[in-house]
C-alpha cells in the first residue's frame, strides 16, 4: 500500500506565498518521477510541475519564475514553493508519484489540497 499525502494548502490574499508538502510513504522501493497537478472545478487537471529522481525539473509557463518544486529524496517529499501568487492559482493542487514498489511501477496521487487566493 502506497499513500501520497499533501499538505500546506490554505487561502492567501494577491502577491502572497505559500508552500506545500507532499509525503509518499507505504511499500516503496524507489520514487522516478513526481510532481503537483492542479483543478479547477469542471475543468481539466493540469501540470504545474514536476520533478525526476536525478532532479531535472519542468514548469507550466503559467507558473515560470514564480513556483519552485524540489525534492528530498531521505523523506520521500516534494514541495512546491509559490511565490507571487494570483487568483488564477486557485485550484486543488494534487501530488503525483511513480513509484517503485519492487511487483509494479505506477502512478499514484494524493488527495488533494486547496490552495485559494483572493484578489
């Protein structure tokens, strides 16, 4: 069993920051590539960002230059650093992992948190 928990969603005024957290725990032998998503009500789930095992990144170029992923790979945990957030940002923001549990490679994901920013 494999469980991606996240965390550090909240609701923040224009040109605010916040940072979430994305634990994987459960029956992993090894994370490849992880990385936040975001929905909005009645819309599809998009990319925000992702992260390889060996750290290269990629971003939505919504989110250039304002949000930050990186990993700790001692504590099977991403984050997301957001910075000069925008109403626009407001979604559910979900965690995403490939994970490695030595019978199966699969994705799995989070149960989301709610990041909402007022204007």
């Amino acid at each position: 069993q494999v469980q991606l928990v996240e965390s550090g969603g909240n609701l923040v005024q224009a040109g605010g920051s916040l940072r979430l957290s994305c634990e994987a725990s459960g029956s992993i032998f090894s994370i490849n590539a992880m990385g936040w998503y975001r929905q909005v009500l009645g819309k599809q789930r998009e990319l925000v960002a992702t992260i390889t095992s060996g750290v290269s990144t990629n971003y939505a170029d919504s989110v250039k230059g304002r949000f930050t992923i990186s990993r700790d790979n001692t504590k099977n945990t991403i984050y997301l650093q957001m910075h000069n957030l925008k109403p626009e940002d407001t979604a559910v923001y979900y965690c995403n992992a490939n994970i490695n549990n030595r019978f199966t490679i699969r994705n799995y994901w989070g149960q989301g948190t709610q990041v909402t920013v007022s204007s």
